[in-house]
C-alpha cells in the first residue's frame, strides 16, 4: 500500500508535494469574447468560475472541461492555455473546537489553479449540478465587481483575451 505524506515526499492524489490542492479551471468566454459565465458557489456565497480538483486518471485540461460541464452545463473550447496562479486568499476563520480541527486543516490548505480560456459552444438546459448552482453572463466590469474578493479568479479573468 502506497503511504502519502510529507515524509516520504509522496503527495496524495490531486495535491501536489508541497500539499497544495491541484485545481483545474476555465474562464468561459462568448465567441465575441464581450461576456464571461460565472456560476454560484456552492461552500461560499457569491459567483465563481467554473472550477474543480482534477482526478488521478485526467489530464488538467480533462478535469477543466469536466469542471465546466458538471458545475455550469456548457460545452466548450479550449483556446489557451493562461497558466497556473497560486492562492492567496487568507486561510478561513473557524471556531476552535477541536470536533472541527480535520475540516479547518483541510479547508486551509491552499490550492494551486491552473486555468485555460475557452469559448462556450454549448449552453444545456439540463446538467449535473443545475440543482445546486445558478449561472450568470457577465461584463468585464460585472465579473471584476463580482470577483474582487477572489483574487486567483481575477488574476484568471486578466490573463484571458476577454474584451475590457
């Protein structure tokens, strides 16, 4: 049985060696690239990208266009390739309790994204997660105002070729 875990400088599946959870997204952009879709995050209030840890037996860029149909119901593109951004966000706020110390180390962990531009083909009626997210086609301005508080997902936003 393979053993994870910084001593032995094997990272379990979907983190990498420095405990960083590997996320793969995607800045979902019009043909005319003058809207972005965000969607509604389903751990914390307000509107994301379409975003998701990637599975063992993908590529990114598999997990990224799964990602966009589980959680927003669009068929995609890929056009570019923008990168990995790191997480800067502070960690989240818990109560001491000790009953929550696994979740809060979990939670804590930061992430390392990598995201990739696509133009949406298809938007469905029907998809996995409809149920639990609403979506949403925003301006630049609109998406900046909206993602201010997530500065990975804007710094993804400013490297697409999205009209300003």
């Amino acid at each position: 049985m393979q053993q994870f875990g910084k001593a032995n400088g094997i990272a379990p599946p979907g983190y990498n060696s420095k405990g960083e959870r590997l996320v793969a997204g995607i800045v979902p952009l019009t043909a005319d690239k003058k809207f972005v879709l965000l969607i509604q995050s389903t751990r914390r209030k307000g509107w994301v990208l379409p975003k998701g840890g990637w599975e063992v037996d993908e590529e990114c860029i598999e997990a990224a266009t799964r990602e966009a149909w589980e959680e927003a119901g669009i068929v995609i593109q890929i056009d570019y390739d923008l990168g990995e951004i790191s997480e800067t966000r502070p960690p989240k706020k818990h109560s001491s309790s000790k009953d929550k110390k696994d979740k809060k180390d979990k939670d804590n962990r930061k992430s390392l994204y990598h995201f990739y531009e696509a133009t949406v083909t298809s938007e469905e009626a029907e998809w996995p997660e409809k149920d639990k997210r609403q979506r949403s086609w925003m301006t630049y301005a609109q998406a900046k105002e909206t993602l201010k508080d997530r500065p990975e997902l804007m710094a993804a936003l400013d490297r697409s070729t999205m009209a300003r």
